[in-house]
C-alpha cells in the first residue's frame, strides 16, 4: 500500500541524490589527491633538485596525515556529526591544495601534503559512513564500490589534468587546481542535512524525523526507519572495551588489518604514485610518452572497476580475489622478468606496458573495492566504528610504507627483483585468502556477525551451516 507523501517525491529523490553526489565528491578528492603527484614529482624534483629520500617523503607525507587523520575522524566523526567532520576535510581540502601549489621549498611542501592527508583520512573514513547511513537501503551495497569508483576517476582525472600542464611543465597549477572541486565539496556541504542516524544517537529524534523526511519517499519509509535506527542504537558501540575483552571481535580487527595489509602491498600505489618513473624504466625515455602511459594506466583503473561491481554479488568476494592476485603476480612477475632480460625494442616496450595494464586490472577488478567491501562487513555492530577505524588507518600506514620504499628499493634490490618482490607477495596473498578470508556474499551482517562471534574459524564465518 502506498504510504502518505511527504513533500514531492522527485524533490525527495533529488535531495538523496544530490547527498550522494557530496559524499562520492569526497571519494573523488581522495583520487585526485592520490593520482596527483605521479606527474607532479618529476618536474617538482627537477625544480628542487631533490634526494631520493626528499622524493619519497613528498609522496608519503600525505599518507602519514591520511593514517593521523583516519584515526581521529572516528572521534571527530561521532563527537561534531559527519557533517562538520566532513566539513573540517574540505577546509583542509582547499588550505591543502593551495598551500601546496605555492610552496616555496621541499619542506613546506611537505607540510602541505600532510595536510591535505588529514582532508584524505577524515573524507576515507567520514564519507563512505555518511553515505551508508543516508543512502535508502536497497543501494546501499552499490554505494561502496560507487565510491571506489570515484576514487578511480579522481585518480584519471588527476593524471589527465597532470598531463595538460605538462607541456609547460607546470607542477603548481597541477597541484593548485584541485583547490576547485575542494571548493565545490566545501559550499555543497554547508547545504547538507545531518546524519539521521548521528541525530538520533545524539537524542535529537525529532530533527532526524525531519531530515528522514526529506529524504525518503513516505513518512511511513521515514518512520520505520527511524524506529529501526532506535532499535539498533540500544546496542552500545564499545569497540576497545570489546576488543580487550572478546578474542573472537579481535579476530575481525586483525583480519580487517590484515586484509588492507594486503590491499596495499600489492603494489598498486607503487604505480600511482611513480607511473611516468616507470614508463621510464620501461624505455620510454619521452616525458610526454609517460604522462599520456599514465593517463592510460588510470583510464583502465576506471574501467576495470566495473568488472568488480558486477562480480562481487554473483562471483563472490573470494574467487574475485583470488582471481585478481593471480593476474596481479602474473603482471608483476613478467614485468620484473623483462626488465631482468632487458627492454631493447618498441615491441619488448609495449609488452611491457600490457603488462604493467593486465596489474592494473587485476587490482581493479578484485582488491580495489572488495578490500573496502570486506572490512565493512566482518565487524559486529557493537564494534563497527572502532574495527573500521583500525582498517581504514591501517590501509594509510601499509600505503605510506610502499609509497616511501619503491625508490629505494629500486636503488638497492634493482628494477627486477623490486617487481619481483612484489609478484611474490601477491602469490603469498592467494594462499592468505584461502586460509582466512570468508565469502560474504549473500549472507546477512547479522548472520556473519553470530558466527564470529561463535568461534567458526574466520574462513567460514559467511557460511549458511
Ligand atoms: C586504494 C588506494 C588506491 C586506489 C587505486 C583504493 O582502493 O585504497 O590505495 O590508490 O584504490 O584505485
């Protein structure tokens, strides 16, 4: 039966919509951020005369703001609302931005890489809970990987716009420009609505009827939802208490760690972060050759990740992974061979790049979004906030790690083994997802939930029996 309307219909729609299109600006931030100084870094180098330790700090600095910002946005997020929380994100999105396009030294870009990381980790952590709790239920699921999505065309959008300044080798408008849609993000925001769910934790019931209301298309969709959002709140989040008490919740933890662990050390951001570096060991010795490899490389990112939104709910989480080391160690195994052998022809050149494209989408179509995916669901409710939080600033501090030891690494280790290693790890992660990693797909969180919290062995805690 048809509920009693409240407001138009097409205005409600268009209010949820327009919440999303914030929240998944946020996740495009994030990519344009990360996607940024992959083209930025050479000319910033050549500009500075910079050390190989100088280079790797600029990349990771803003990792390190991202695990510092990751860790405080679950309190800011339940202590100010994920609104200002993500308000606070796109303050610093645009001081970030501007403070880096202006920076007079190493130093002080630095600086303002650390806080653009801070925007990174609270807009990472605050956007995607903001998203699930404002999204209607039935899409909620696809909000997920929607943002990783978005992360992805942040990161093309990135490489593109590096690409076009290029020809004038301009780094400061390739960081400044960002300063844009972080201004966008900021003056959207000051017209979002509360988090219903955030209200109703706080006690203020009647304004989220309010915001529910304008949200949804009936007030009886409202109202249930609201009653809903009570009941779940008669469970107290007490995530460290939980964690020092019940090993069976730090089971979750260490598996959400772990699975980042993994997500990370891959080796994706090593081709974020250093694409044009290694067209350049592949061969190719133009600059403009490696800014176009590169727009490529994040072209695919995008494309591949709609393989994973359709595989994860038919597929599975397990196989899709699985699937994708397989690809990854493949891409990163015969790559680390050739430049072992040698790369002396247009034909060895452009295997290699197929090569380096076939990681890519082995990334994007399997850990990319399923690692985000993953850890959102094995937490238990009553720990949720504190599980993720660890997750999330775990993901940080595994990608700064990478992103702060490839030029070493390639100093010290060679090009080939560097890749090697890399190809390794990936192969030691199918035989990690096989011991330890349980197939969600289908399963309800609560049924996941109880048998966790029975005891069943962590790979069967998505399963029926
Ligand atoms: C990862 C990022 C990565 C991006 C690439 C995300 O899921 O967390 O570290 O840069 O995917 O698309």
């Amino acid at each position: 039966m048809p509920g009693t309307k409240i407001g138009s219909k097409t205005s409600n729609k268009r209010m949820t919509f327009f919440v999303c299109f914030l929240a998944a600006l946020a996740g495009l931030l994030f990519g344009l951020d990360i996607g940024v100084i992959a083209g930025a870094l050479p000319f910033i180098s050549a500009e500075f005369n910079t050390t190989t330790r100088e280079q790797e700090w600029i990349v990771s600095s803003m990792m390190f703001g991202a695990a510092v910002g990751a860790i405080g946005s679950g309190w800011l997020s339940s202590y100010l609302g994920r609104k200002k929380s993500l308000m606070i994100g796109a303050v610093l999105f645009v001081v970030g931005s501007l403070w880096s396009a202006f920076a007079p030294n190493p130093e002080m870009l630095i600086v303002s890489r650390i806080l653009l990381g801070l925007a990174v980790g609270i807009a990472s952590y605050t956007a995607p809970l903001y998203l699930s709790e404002i999204a209607p239920e039935k899409i909620r699921g696809s909000m997920i990987s929607l943002y990783q999505l978005m992360i992805t065309i942040g990161i093309l959008g990135a490489f593109l716009s590096d690409t076009a300044f290029s020809y004038s080798g301009s780094w400061r408008w390739m960081l400044g420009v960002i300063t844009f849609p972080a201004l966008l993000l900021l003056v959207g925001i000051i017209f979002l609505p509360n988090s219903p769910r955030w209200l109703a934790a706080k006690g203020n019931f009647s304004e989220a009827q309010r915001v529910l209301d304008r949200l949804r298309d009936t007030s009886e969709q409202a109202k249930r939802e609201l009653d809903e959002i009570r009941e779940s709140l008669k469970i107290k989040q007490s995530g460290w208490s939980l964690f020092k008490e019940n090993s069976n919740f730090r089971r979750a933890v260490w598996l959400g760690v772990l699975l980042q662990v993994m997500q990370q050390f891959t080796g994706m951001n090593v081709i974020m972060y250093y694409a044009p570096k290694i067209f350049e060991i592949a061969g190719f010795a133009n600059t403009i050759q490696q800014m176009w490899g590169t727009v490529i490389v994040g072209l695919v990112n995008v494309l591949a990740t709609f393989i994973a939104i359709g595989l994860v709910d038919r597929w599975g989480r397990k196989p899709t992974l699985i699937l994708g080391f397989i690809v990854m160690a493949l891409g990163m195994g015969i790559l680390g061979t050739m430049l072992h052998i040698g790369i002396n022809s247009a034909a060895a050149q452009y295997f290699a790049v197929t090569m380096l494209l076939m990681f890519i989408v082995g990334f994007a179509m399997s850990a990319g979004p399923l690692i985000w995916v993953l850890c959102s669901e094995i937490q238990p409710l009553k720990g949720r906030d504190f599980g993720i939080t660890v997750s999330t600033t775990t993901n940080w501090i595994a990608n700064m790690i990478v992103g702060a030891t490839f030029l070493t690494m390639l100093n010290t280790l060679g090009n080939a083994n560097t890749f090697w290693v890399y190809a390794g790890l990936n192969l030691f992660f199918i035989l990690l997802t096989l011991w330890l990693v349980p197939e969600t797909k289908n399963m309800s969180l609560e049924h996941i939930e109880r048998n966790l919290l029975s005891g069943k062995k962590l790979r069967d805690i998505g399963s029926s029996d």
